[in-house]
C-alpha cells in the first residue's frame, strides 16, 4: 500500500494484446498508482508506431510511462525526443518492464515486481541518458548488425509472444545453418575494421543481463563498439557463447572501442536492430544523441 502522493497524472502507452499474464502485471500497477492519487490516462496502441506517436503528442503529464518489452520502450523514447527536437519540454520515461529480455529495467537497476515499479513512478528521480543513433532512429540500450540483426528480423513473432526468450535461440539455429561469410566494414572514429558481427553498447548489458561492454553507460555521451571479427558458422558459436558465460572480452579476435560516430558498410539492406527491434537498414550511420532523455530511476 503506498501513501497518498499530490495528484501526479501520468500517460500510458502500453499493447492491450501483450498477454494475460503481462496484463494482469500492469492492472496491479494501475491500481496501485489510483490508491495513490495518481491520474492515469491510457493509450493502448494497435500498430507499430502507436507508440512513438502517441509519446510525440504528448501533454501535460508528470511522465509518460511506456508499459511493454524493450521494443516498446524504445518507440515511446523515440517519440518523447521528437518533442524535444521540437523545442517542448523534456518529459521524463518511466516504464513498466513487460518484456521478454528488459534490459533498460536492468541497465536503470529497477525490478520488475509492481510494488518497485510503483515506487519508482512516485518517487523515483529523473537522470538523463543519452541514447544512440542510427540513421534517423534512436535507441537506448543496443544496436547491432550481422547475426542478431537478421534473427531479430526474421523472428516469428507468434513463438516470440508464446514461448519468449526461446523463440530466439530457434531462429539462432536456423540463421546459423545458413552461410555466414559476410563481413562488415566498421569505421569507428575515423578508424576501419572488419567485422562479422558487429553490437553497438549504450549500456553494460545485452539481451537480458549479459554483459557485453562493462565500461558502457547509459548517463555517458559514448558508444562502445563491439566487433567480433571472423566469419563463418563456427566463430559464430564460440562468440554465443563467450557472450553467455562472460568473456567475450577476453577473446583475441573480439575488440571493444569507445566510440563518438561508428559507420557500418556491407551489403545494402542488410538489417541493423536497435533494443530487440529492426530499426534501419544498412548502410549505418552511429552516433550519440545530444540530447538527454531524463529516465525515471529508483531511488
């Protein structure tokens, strides 16, 4: 039970058809912010993009809170910094973590459970990150291109929403059957590389808690590209699981550079996703936003 707070109105942006379970999560989040004294205006979305543009038209709202997986989230920060590139007032992101990986919850330390979420919307205090950007997209936690682009791509979004995180090592396997000889060309900083896979850190974490870059983030106006350097079926498998046990920055043929700008070149149309998300195609332009998104964090 929390204690009556002055009346803070906060707009959600959350999909009506994320689940039972996921659904039942947030109704006790809404319940326990109407205890507190809270107005809450919903904005259930029916369509990719629902969510960016309802966050871009937004007014005025203590926060807007984006209820949803990380591709959520990542569609109403979109849309909160589009207001402020328009010269509005910055308006803080809370969230509700109904994801299938959460890795902002992870990088801000904000548990998933309704009470710590609850107590985060009412109390917690707003840090500005500054995202990354591809093209014309931001995103907050990740970027990539190579192997996890093309499963974030191609995931059947049925198994994805009726097993989660398992949906994805299936279409790992069938992407890793077929060939894996491209290479990319990766200029960070002025400086070229080549790469078969390469992931773009805003944060520490990846895919859930792995960490992938600990020097990242999310507070620092800097980048950390992550290249794994050799093709093939085979370095593919050691990198996934360098990854999963945590030493992939220990291996030979893996660099992890600080980066200001990152340019990715490669065969025209190739996928780069952004927090679990396709959200450009090649070729890639990487830098990192000038502008700071305040994020509400536990206090």
């Amino acid at each position: 039970m929390f204690s009556v707070v002055d009346q803070r109105r906060f707009l959600v942006i959350h999909n009506p058809t994320a689940g039972r379970r996921r659904r039942r999560r947030l109704d006790v989040v809404l319940h326990l912010l109407a205890e507190a004294g809270c107005r809450i205006d919903l904005a259930p979305t029916s369509r990719r993009g629902d969510a960016e543009e309802f966050a871009a038209a937004a007014g005025a709202v203590d926060a807007v809170v984006a209820a949803g997986g990380d591709g959520t989230i990542n569609e109403v920060a979109n849309g909160l910094l589009r207001r402020q590139a328009a010269g509005q007032a910055p308006i803080p992101l809370g969230i509700v973590p109904l994801g299938t990986a959460n890795v902002l919850a992870a990088e801000i330390g904000l548990a998933t459970d309704p009470d710590s979420v609850v107590r985060t919307l009412l109390h917690g205090a707003p840090r500005a990150i500054h995202p990354g950007l591809v093209n014309d997209r931001y995103f907050l936690c990740m970027a990539g291109a190579g192997l996890d682009a093309f499963v974030v791509q191609d995931v059947d979004l049925r198994l994805k929403w009726l097993l989660g995180k398992p949906a994805y090592a299936f279409q790992t396997v069938k992407r890793l059957l077929q060939p894996q000889e491209r290479c990319y060309t990766v200029t960070v900083d002025g400086v070229a590389h080549q790469a078969a896979q390469v992931i773009l850190a805003k944060g520490r974490f990846y895919a859930g808690t792995f960490i992938i870059a600990g020097a990242a983030r999310l507070t620092e106006p800097l980048l950390y590209a992550c290249l794994f350097h050799r093709a093939g079926r085979w370095p593919a498998l050691r990198y996934i699981a360098a990854v999963l046990l945590g030493f992939s920055h220990r291996l030979s043929d893996v660099s992890i550079l600080p980066a200001h700008k990152v340019q990715i070149d490669g065969t025209a149309g190739h996928p780069v996703q952004g927090d679990g998300d396709c959200i450009a195609l090649l070729p890639a332009d990487v830098s990192v936003s000038a502008t700071g998104l305040p994020v509400l964090y536990p206090a």
